[in-house]
C-alpha cells in the first residue's frame, strides 16, 4: 500500500508539473524527492539545522567533499595540506569511491563519515563548507542547497553544462551571503598572475582588438569510430553493485545505464563537452585579463561537426569554432592547435593580439612578441630581424602530479577560499566571476545545438 500510495502521489505530482510547464528533467527529479519525503528520507529541498558556527574549534573549518573522483580527490589532497581544515564526510553515487575516499583521509588523521546521498551531509550542523567535485550537471542543484543550508562552496569548474541552472546559481549566490570559490585554478597559478600583471601594465599595448583561444588539442567527448552505435541503439546494461545510477542522474533526463554515460563529460545530460570543461578556463582568462567580468556577448555563433563518428543527439560534437562580439573586441574558439617545437602543446592557450605587441599565456608559460621588425631594410642590406620575445616557460606546467605548478596553484586556490571562509571576503574566482567566465561557452554550446548566432540579455539573465 505505501508503494502504491507513493506512485499515486507521484503520478499526480508530475501531472501537475506538466500543466505548469516545469521542464522534463525537474519532473523525472520530483520522483527522487516525493519518494524519499514519504518513506521516512528527506526530501530534495527541506529545513536545515542551524550551523554551530561559522567555523569549527580550534578555528578549523570543517569540511565534506561531494564527488570523489579524480578531480574532487586532487583538490582534497591539496586541501588537507591546510592545518586549519579537516574533513569530517565524504559522499559519492559509488560506493567504491566514498570508501576508498574515507580511507585516505584516515591515512591523513581525518576522521570522515562516508555517504551515498550527499543531503546527508547537508543536514549536519558541523560542516563549515562543502567541495562539490561531481559531474556539472549536478553542480548548481547541490550548490544552491548548500547555500540555503549554511555552506560555504568551492565548486569546480564550470558553474554549470547549462545557461538555466547556472543562473539559478548565480540567483541563489547573489541572494546569499555564502562564500562561493569556483574551481577556476589558474587565477592563483603564479605565472599566469605574472602574465595579467605584464597585460594590465601593456606589454603589448593599451588596445586590444582580437583574443584567440585554442584548447590543448582533442575535441573531447566526441565518441570513437564511425561504427559506434548511437547511444538510443545500445541495450541497457546492468547496474554495477554499489552504484547508485539514480543518484548520478539526479536533474537529468532518465535513461538507460550504459557504463559509456559515466565518462559523462560528452554527453549532453551531464557535461559541456570540450568547449565547456577546457573552453572555460580560456574564457575565464581572458575575462581576467581584458577585465570583462561583467562584460557579455553581444553576439555568439558558433558551428561543430562529429568528425570520424557519427552525429549523436545525446552526445557532444568533437569538432568545434566559437566567436563572440564584445563591446571592444571579438574573441574566437577552437580546438584546432598548431603544432608547437619544443613541445607539442605550446601554442595553445590565450592569444591576445594588442596594438603593440602579441602575448601567448598557457600552463607551460607565456611569452610576449613585440610588434615591428621584419622589415627588408635599406638597399644592401640585410633584413631588419624581428625583436625577440620575452618569455616564461614551466617545463612542468603541464603536469597534473602533486608538487607541481598545477597542484601547488589548486592549493593556493584552496587557501584563498579558506581565508574568505574566516574573513567572509570574497574569493579570488566568486560566483559572479565564474559565471561570467563559463557563460561564453555555454552561450556557444546553445548555438551550436539550435544552429544560430544568439544574443543575451544579461538585464533579465537570458538568451534571446
């Protein structure tokens, strides 16, 4: 009786929902939340017990990580670096993963409690903040219940894999006075902050007409060979034990498991693909370093093709090219990358054409090329070389390892929300900065999949 009595209510609640308009994705949620509400769990937006302070004893801010995969798991290690923090939870939709989460942390002297359901971690009063590590389609529902249950929030990159929900948090984060650090690392990269300071003083000039970017080669998320079945084609595959597909899902649409959808960055439902997971630590740049943080497109085009597979509905494309209008200079995206010499990946990154010069930034380094030279001389003579470069470069950079420059700049990111927690400034990368950076990108995944150039009108926080 209690189940019929749950799909009833069920059933009339998405009726409901449908005569109100409310997408597909919040009705399929509603089950989620219905469900839990009537068997004794707590629903998806329910009162919260007060926090018992805005920081732990002893001045340590405590800690739960929600999504302990790869990268939620590089950014606690460079964490737990900080003797003022501890981690007392650790949650994730596989079990494998929470547990071996919860061992590690032991190893480190924190002693976390694992979960399943990250509102669990929401209900408790002794957690100071949250880092949220889970697919982005999750980002802004878990993000929001945060706030409203008294959480600070370092949430990764990007915000969101969609305009709506990323203004929903930017709402909630305006409306709040939660400290909010979006996990956009390379602000607290050092050369990267050296670059910015070089570009704000006009190493290359006080106009800046045009800024290339190109990811580190890959579109991402594309699918294998043309043979690849679409994934409306593929039979349902078993659950794994410990694996709680519901969960994962969350905000999306309901389909089948396939284990292909936990490499959720290329599909549509959970991720951006390449353009929004590498495409927003360029945009991101070059809003820090051109100032355009509160600076939109004016228009956004943008085309992508399945290159090598086919076109998949629910898949993202692999091939890509964004361009956008600002106020003062026009900015392009690809993920073409020429070929570098000494090393295969060193003209990727931030091209910012200035009227004096041009400035390359990546994580390998940057390096400055000043106009003029080249000319052919006087007669007889030799042509004028070009001047050289100024340049920087991390024969490191690259490297994702603990003690280098990317893992010493996650934790410097970290310290910044840290102290912002204990001060409640703001963080060096706030909700505001983060939407900002990742909307060009998401603007341009709205172009590519509706095949027209869009506009935004950031008054009323939309497309159009």
């Amino acid at each position: 009786m209690v189940g019929f009595a749950i799909h009833s209510i069920q059933t009339l609640a998405i009726a409901t929902a449908v005569g109100k308009g409310v997408p597909m994705e919040r009705r399929d949620f509603l089950h989620l939340a219905i469900a839990a509400a009537l068997t004794g769990g707590r629903p998806i937006v329910a009162a919260r017990p007060q926090q018992s302070g805005p920081i732990g004893a002893n001045e340590r801010i405590r800690a739960a990580i929600i999504g302990c995969g790869n990268r939620g798991r590089a950014v606690m290690r460079e964490w737990i670096e900080h003797a003022d923090t501890t981690f007392v939870a650790a949650c994730d939709v596989a079990r494998d993963r929470t547990e071996a989460t919860v061992a590690e942390l032991a190893k480190a002297g924190h002693k976390a409690e694992g979960y399943e359901d990250y509102r669990h971690i929401l209900d408790r009063g002794d957690v100071d903040a949250v880092l949220i590590g889970t697919p982005d389609h999750w980002h802004a529902p878990m993000t929001i219940e945060a706030m409203e249950a008294g959480k600070d929030v370092y949430v990764e990159k990007p915000v969101s894999n969609a305009i709506e929900p990323a203004v929903r948090m930017l709402r909630a984060a305006r409306a709040s006075n939660r400290v909010v650090q979006v996990g956009q690392q390379q602000r607290s990269w050092t050369h990267f902050q050296e670059a910015a300071d070089l570009f704000h003083k006009q190493a290359i000039g006080s106009v800046i007409r045009h800024v290339v970017m190109a990811p580190p080669g890959g579109g991402g998320g594309g699918g294998g060979g043309a043979q690849q079945p679409l994934a409306s084609e593929m039979p349902a595959e078993p659950i794994p034990e410990g694996f709680n597909w519901e969960l994962f899902q969350g905000p999306a649409e309901r389909r089948p498991f396939l284990a292909a959808r936990r490499s959720w960055r290329g599909w549509w439902a959970y991720g951006g693909g390449n353009l929004a997971d590498w495409g927003v630590h360029l945009t991101d740049v070059m809003s820090w370093f051109m100032r355009a943080e509160s600076q939109v497109p004016l228009l956004t085009s943008a085309s992508a093709q399945y290159v090598g597979t086919r076109r998949d509905p629910e898949r993202t494309p692999n091939t890509y090219a964004a361009t956008w209008q600002f106020g003062t200079f026009v900015a392009t995206l690809s993920n073409a990358m020429m070929p570098g010499v000494e090393h295969p990946q060193e003209k990727y990154g931030n091209w910012f054409f200035g009227n004096e010069g041009t400035m390359v930034v990546n994580r390998l380094g940057w390096e400055i090329y000043p106009a003029g030279g080249g000319g052919r001389g006087g007669r007889g003579s030799a042509p004028e070389p070009p001047p050289a470069p100024r340049r920087f470069r991390d024969p490191n950079g690259r490297s994702e390892a603990r003690g280098t420059e990317f893992a010493f700049a996650t934790r410097r990111h970290v310290r910044n929300f840290l102290d912002a927690v204990k001060s409640r400034g703001r963080t060096i990368c706030d909700m505001e900065a983060g939407f900002y950076a990742a909307l060009p990108c998401l603007l341009a995944n709205v172009a590519i999949r509706e095949e027209r150039t869009v506009r935004w009108d950031d008054a009323n926080l939309r497309v159009v």
